[in-house]
DNA sequence: CCACGGATTGGCT
DNA sequence: GCCAATCCGTGGA
C-alpha cells in the first residue's frame, strides 16, 4: 500500500518570515476553506507580494486604515478585500507586527470541491474545457469560487475555517519571477510569482 | 485573436 | 468625487 501523504496545515513560523520569501513559497501549498463539513481546496500556483513601506500599489502605502488594519498584525491571518464594485480578492499576511506585508493570491489549481466551485461561478455545469481553467485564473474569480467574502476577514490561518496545508517546494527552475499585473503604481517591481506553464495561471 | 469599456461598491481625500 | 491588487461582454481584424 502505498504510503499516505500526512498534510500537516502551516504554522505561524512559515508566515512571519520576510514577504518575498513567503511569497515565493506560497506556490505549491494547498489553500483550504472549510465550511461545516463541506471543504473546498486548490493549490496555489500564482501570488502577488505587496509591500506598504516601499510600495505604492499597496494597499498599506498610505498607513494603517480599518479596511488595512489586518497586515499590520502578525503574519498568518487571511486579508480579505472586496474592489471594483464586484470582486472580493484574498491575501496571506506575512512578516512581523507593524509591517502592513502580504501576499495577493492570484491563481489555485482546484483539488477539492470542483463541482461547487463551478456551480458558485458559473450556475451551471461546464460547456467546454476552456471554462474548467477560467474557474480559478484570477483573484476575484478564486473567491467567487470558494464563496469567499467579507465575512472572512481577519482570520487566523492557523484556524480551521481557512488554513493552508503544506506541500513540497517547488523548484527553482519550475518558478517565474515578473513584474505585477492590473495595478498602475510602482508597476516595475517583479514581485510576481507563479508556476511555470501552469495552466491556471492567470496570464502568460 | 486582441482592445476597449462598463459594471458597481466602498474607501479615502 | 475619484477611482480601484477585476471580470466579462462586445466589436472589430
């Protein structure tokens, strides 16, 4: 029998480190919203960082406000936010307190729960291939598919509503590092991370 | 295939 | 009052 893969969920230690390191070590590990007994996961395979004391497309650029107060706080814990009119966007916490560093996630590759997932963006089953990756390809689109909403604001990933499970490292090779994408301020910084041909990905 | 613009809420000046 | 860490539909090549 082959033997069974323990997914051990991560810990505060894997947060508080630098932005960048968390960032680039995001990819590859499984997010999981858990929702009574309905659980819903996907890998990461796209992440933006976002840095307030450098960084002017960062929502923390201009100090700590209410919407922003969670990235303040010690890494770990889930910022959620809701832009455009439309779209809620997730993002880890990273770093230390006092810092306003996190992590967009930008993309997943679904595991488990596809089915609700395609049911809470589309409405109604798959007309082709094409749309099985439009499910996940995009910040908004990934909360859209996990039902994920103001309401989970502020929690602590080393919880049980929503928490992420470790994963091998991916490897250098398999990595891209560019510049960020849909923002209009310090756009030239390559804080972009995502998996090599990954088909998920939300742009290549 | 690509480019463009509308939707629509809420945070901040 | 301005405009956003997006998405989707439309229209043209």
């Amino acid at each position: 029998m082959a033997p069974k893969i323990i997914q051990k969920k991560l810990e505060r230690n894997f947060y508080t480190r630098e932005l960048l390191t968390v960032a680039r070590n995001l990819l590859g590990k499984i997010l999981v919203k858990k929702d009574k007994d309905i659980i819903i996961s996907g890998k990461i395979v796209e992440v933006e960082a976002y840095d307030g004391s450098i960084d002017e497309a960062a929502h923390t650029f201009i100090g700590k406000t209410k919407r922003n107060e969670i990235t303040f706080g010690i890494g770990g814990f889930f910022y959620v936010y809701f832009t455009y009119g439309a779209h809620f966007c997730c993002n880890v916490v990273t770093g230390k307190i006092g810092q306003g560093t996190a992590v967009l996630i930008r993309a997943i590759e679904p595991i488990k729960g596809e089915d609700i997932m395609i049911k809470n963006r589309f409405k109604r089953d798959l007309v082709n291939e094409k749309e099985k990756y439009n499910l996940t390809n995009g910040p908004g689109k990934i909360c859209q598919a996990m039902s994920i909403n103001k309401n989970h604001y502020g929690l602590d990933l080393t919880g049980n509503k929503v928490y992420l499970l470790d994963a091998p490292e991916i490897k250098e090779d398999d990595i891209i590092i560019t510049k960020r994408i849909g923002i209009k301020k310090s756009v030239d910084l390559p804080w972009r991370f995502y998996i090599k041909d990954n088909p998920y990905v939300s742009k290549r």
